[in-house]
C-alpha cells in the first residue's frame, strides 16, 4: 500500500501542497485568525511545514533530523490556540488538498490524522486570537 507521501507525488506533491496552504492562508479571510498567528514572511513556515509533512507522510523524516522531535505541542505552546483557530488551520488543510487535486484516498487517509494533529496543539478551550512575538517561532 502506498503511503501519503507517494501518493501525492513524493517531494514536489507535498511541496506543492504547502505552498497552496500558505497561499490560501495568507489570502482566505475565513482563515485570518491563524494568519495572524504567522510572521509576514511565510517562506521559513512553509519550509518547515514541508519538512514536516515529509517525514510524516512516509517520506524523508526532515523535520526530525533538523529538529529532533516530531511532537507539535511545544512548538506551538506561544499561541493561543482555542477550536476556532484547530478548525480554520483543517479547513486551510483541506481546501489546500483539494488545490492540489488530491486523490480521495489521500484525503480519506488524512482527515483523521490531521485532525488529531490539529487538536493535540489546541492548548485553550475557547477561540483566542494573538499575535506571535516572533516569526522564527511561527506554528505550522
């Protein structure tokens, strides 16, 4: 069975789906609370999110070997993050999926594991918005 990484066409597909969440977050309005959380530079994040992504789709683990953990909690502990900002970074996920016409079987494999991804670093019970104090520390 292949994994989510071939499926979406190794390092160009998953660089591809990045490049389409950054560029839907920076212009969607239904996804401006989790903008805001971000620098105005998104290159670094996207980047970052790319290594992520590879490792954990099935590709090369980037992110670990660069940064030793996989964990996303700490990473994102600086941000005020309630259900509204978990959900407007999923709809980023799943409309940047479809951008990028992945597969149904891709989407299906995804939705679960996002999602618990997503609520993992929910660290507030209520939607707060804020602002990062630096972009290095931006959350992908």
């Amino acid at each position: 069975m292949s994994n989510p990484y071939q499926l979406l066409g190794g390092e160009a597909g998953v660089r591809a789906l990045c490049a389409a969440f950054y560029d839907i977050m920076d212009r969607d309005p239904d996804i401006a609370d989790v903008r805001r959380m971000h620098g105005s530079d998104l290159g670094p994040i996207q980047e970052k999110l790319y290594e992520y992504l590879s490792g954990w789709m099935g590709g090369p683990p980037l992110y670990q070997i660069k940064h030793g953990s996989m964990c996303m909690s700490g990473p994102h502990k600086p941000y005020a993050i309630g259900p509204q900002e978990r959900d407007q970074w999923l709809l980023c996920m799943e409309r940047a999926l479809e951008r990028v016409n992945a597969s149904t079987e891709v989407r299906s494999m995804l939705r679960e594991p996002l999602r618990r991804i997503a609520s993992a670093v929910q660290n507030r019970h209520a939607a707060a918005t804020s602002s990062p104090t630096t972009a290095a520390a931006a959350p992908v």
